[in-house]
C-alpha cells in the first residue's frame, strides 16, 4: 500500500499544472493529501520491516536526513527551473518523477532482495 499510494502522489502532483478548475483543485488536495498521509504515518513500520529494531534509529535518522536534504534543496531546484522554463509546470514534473521514481524503487525492492 505504501508504494502505490507514493505512486499516487508522484502521479497526481505531476498533474498539477493540467488542473484548471477549482474542483479539480480540490479533488487533487483530498487525493495528494490522503496520499502523502498514509506514506508518512507509516514510513515508520516500513522501516522496522527492512531494517529491524536494532536499525530502526539509523534508518529513522538516514530518512530524516534525505527528507532535510530534499526540503533545503527542492525549493532553489524548482524555481531554477522556473527560471529557466518561465512557467510552473517543470518544477511539478520533476516533483512528481522524483516521488514515482522512489515507488518504481520500492516495487523493485523484493526482487532486488532476492538476488
């Protein structure tokens, strides 16, 4: 569930800029926040599973890390290319793929692991 719904949520942001009503709008909020709400409630348990208790605090730590490193990096990333674009939809794309391109990783885990 938490693949498919981080999946949604890269989908549904790299669809942002297509949205030219308010009730597409809204309809975009209640899925992208029901979407990234269950990945984060549950990035904890996610964690115990690959990891285990004795990793858990690194894992938490490594994941807080990345979180900080996307959030201090993501807003210069997105309006250097609204810059170089002059529009808003880049920014959105490269958003979206980056949040479905993690899914796409975490469907490819188990066969990963397996080898």
């Amino acid at each position: 569930m938490f693949k498919i719904t981080l999946l949604i949520a890269g989908i549904i942001t790299a669809l942002s800029p297509v949205l030219n009503s308010l009730w597409l709008m809204m309809v975009h909020a209640v899925i992208y926040g029901i979407s990234t709400g269950f990945t984060l409630s549950v990035t904890s348990v996610i964690l115990f599973d690959l990891v285990g208790l004795k990793s858990l605090t690194e894992a938490l730590g490594m994941v807080s890390l990345f979180s900080g490193l996307g959030s201090v990096l993501g807003p210069p990333f997105a309006g250097l290319l609204y810059d170089t674009t002059g529009s808003y939809t880049a920014p959105f794309l490269a958003s979206g793929a980056s949040m479905s391109f993690a899914a796409i990783l975490m469907f490819l885990l188990p066969v990963c692991r397996k080898h």
